[in-house]
C-alpha cells in the first residue's frame, strides 16, 4: 500500500516504521546493531519500528545507517526555477514566498471619459 493512501499520521507512522523493521531485518541487523550504527538508543530504534514518533535527526542517523538517506531526494526533491525565473533571479536564491493580491474592491473600475 502506497503511504500516500494512508488515512491518518498515525497509520504513516506504522508503515515507516515497519519499512525500517523490514530493510534491519533485510540487512540482518540486530535493534541493538543498528542503534550502535546509528548513534541512537535501542528504545529509539523500538519506538520508530513500533509506529511511535521520534526526532527527525534520529530518523535521519537511522535512515543513513541503513544506507537509504538518498531516498529523501524522492520525497522531497529539489526545487527547480523556470527558466523564466531563473533568469530574474540571475543567479540569486528566492528568499520568500509571496501571496497572490486580490485587487482593491473599494477602487472604481477604470472607463472612458464619455465626451458627450
């Protein structure tokens, strides 16, 4: 099942960490192996295969010990400028997001002059 058809932040938690549980046990790593590789405590390593929340930097160390880290680049991948954008930017890295503006309700809508 795709994590993406999953309904809640809780069942995404509990395919992650069964994914985790599954590329240890594919690698045949120990709990205990992969926390000494990973730098994280056992319980962590428990936690996270148990569907339970961590820290990101723990999910990171552990993703990096299993040798998955790249993965990241397909869940959030780089952002890429049009060409268009790149060339207003020339270079320069976007700072802030800007909103979209509605236009003025209370300013009369622009007509000709009628001469007669």
């Amino acid at each position: 099942m795709n994590i993406n058809d999953l309904p809640t932040d809780a069942n995404v938690l509990d395919a992650l960490g069964e994914r985790i549980s599954r590329q240890r046990l594919h690698r045949n790593l120990t709990q205990a192996e992969l926390a000494k590789a990973s730098g994280v405590s056992k319980r962590t390593i428990e936690r996270l295969e148990a569907g339970e929340s961590t820290q990101l930097s723990n999910f990171i160390r552990i993703l990096r010990a299993l040798d998955l880290l790249d993965g990241l680049d397909q869940v959030i991948p780089k952002p890429l400028a049009s060409p268009l954008q790149q060339l207003a930017l020339q270079g320069r890295q976007r700072q802030r997001a800007s909103s979209v503006r509605e236009p003025d309700a209370s300013a009369k809508a622009w007509t000709w002059k009628d001469g007669s």
